[in-house]
C-alpha cells in the first residue's frame, strides 16, 4: 500500500473523531501561519534558526534597558508581516470547526491575530502570547491600537513613549522574561481538562505552560492528534501525528473554506 492511501485513511479517521466530538479543543503555534507568510520561530527555516540574535529583541530585560533594542524592535514592528497577513485555508477550517458547534475553544501561542481575522469569536478564543495589533505601556498600563503607535515611528519618533505617563511602550505581546497573564493560562487548562478531543497544530510544543495543554486533556480522557512538520515530545501519546501541511490537514477533518 503506498503512502499516500494511508495518509488518506488516518485524516479520515481524524475526521470521525471531529464528528463524534462536543468538546474540540485546538491549541495553534506558529506553523498554522506560515502558510500566511508569517515565518515560524524554531523550525528548520525559523527566524530565530536562522538569526538567534534576534531572540535578543524579544527578550523584556533587554528591551527595557536598551533604547537602540527598542529602536530596532519598532523598525522591526513596521515590517511585521502579521500587519498585511491574511488568514489562511487552516484558519478558515478552524473557523468552519467553530460555526458548526464543535469547537469548544482555540488556544493560540500566536501573536499575530489571524484566528479574530477568519472569523473567530474572541469568546472562544485564548491568547496566551497576547496580541501585535495592540500597543501597551509597560508603566501604568494604557493600551492603544498598534498602529496609532506605528504612525508615531513612521513620523520620525524611534522610541515612541506612552503619550499618558511618559513609560515604554512595546507590543501587548509576551516577551522573553515576561509574566505571562495568570488568568489566561487557567483559561486554557481549564479548558484542556474539558476537551474530548485536542487538536494540536503547528506547535513544537516546547513552550510551557501553554505546551501541558496536551497531556492534561489526555490524561483526561480527550483523543489527541498533533499535526506539526516536525516531531514534538507529545508524539508518543497522541493517538494520531500529521505531518502534512496543515491548511490542507484542517480543512480535510474540520472543512472550511478560503476567506475572501
């Protein structure tokens, strides 16, 4: 039997579990973006494989201390490719998962907003890492939408500070070094522990907490498939691993179709 046969099966079999499913809980990383253009982190061709100097950026201690790490993040941010993004054939199956009843929640490690885009309602969805269209001051707290702040960069101020109290400001995203939000990571394991079937896609699955999202909804009775290109340490345990690309993945098990 070639390959291809059995890759069919498994999907369709994945399918089946959606079908029966209440509870679907997805927790996405990076790689659901990449088809977006958005590159990932940690894979082969990642930006920081590829570049891990510029981890430096993302770290919050350096980000405080150093205005040229601060310049250097805002002429990034001009370029962020999640600003001209659009949703992808992944994106929009989650959206179809969702608007057919079964979507229980979607817990995303991504920053760059394409789950809202697509069309899903923010009340099913879970932000761990924060969100790059909005802009925080990291002294009282203000936020703003991004691209006010952008518009402030592209005007000639480098090292734009909060027009309120004067503080930093960087993207209301989690940096290296940075707390994450207590309330948030309760959300999504509260909901793990809820879900009859977790869906795991395009994540290396190595940033914790967010990455115990797994083995909790196994350990409480939910079937766990991980679609991702490259092997995680929760391959043991998931009743099925995918390494197809994963709009054509979620849109085989989940449906949807391209945005417009």
């Amino acid at each position: 039997m070639s390959e291809r046969p059995r890759q069919a099966d498994i999907l369709a079999t994945i399918r089946a579990w959606v079908e029966r499913a209440q509870r679907v809980v997805v927790l996405t990383g990076a790689g659901i973006s990449t088809e977006s253009g958005i590159p990932d982190f940690r894979g082969p061709n990642g930006v920081w494989t590829r570049n891990p100097a510029a981890e430096k950026l993302a770290t919050l201690q350096n980000y405080l201390a150093d205005a040229d790490i601060r310049k250097a993040s805002w002429r990034g941010r001009l370029e962020h490719p999640a600003f001209t993004a659009r949703p992808n054939a992944g994106h929009a199956a989650l959206v179809a998962l969702e608007r057919r009843g079964k979507l229980h929640a979607l817990i995303t490690q991504n920053i760059d907003g394409l789950h809202l885009r697509a069309g899903n309602s923010p009340a099913k969805l879970i932000e761990v890492h924060g969100n790059v269209h909005s802009a925080i001051c990291l002294e009282c707290g203000r936020k703003g939408p991004m691209q006010q702040t952008l518009d402030r960069v592209r005007r000639g101020d480098d090292d734009p500070h909060c027009e309120q109290c004067g503080g930093i400001l960087k993207s209301d995203t989690i940096s290296f070094g940075q707390a994450l939000v207590p309330e948030v990571i309760d959300r999504a394991m509260e909901v793990a522990a809820q879900a009859d079937l977790m869906l795991a896609v395009g994540s290396t699955l190595q940033v914790y907490p967010v990455a115990h999202a797994v083995p909790l909804a196994k350990s409480n009775g939910a079937k766990v498939v991980i679609v991702n290109a490259q092997p995680t340490q929760f391959d043991g345990i998931a009743d099925a691993v995918v390494r197809e690309p994963i709009g054509q993945v979620l849109a085989a098990i989940c449906g949807g179709e391209l945005p417009a």
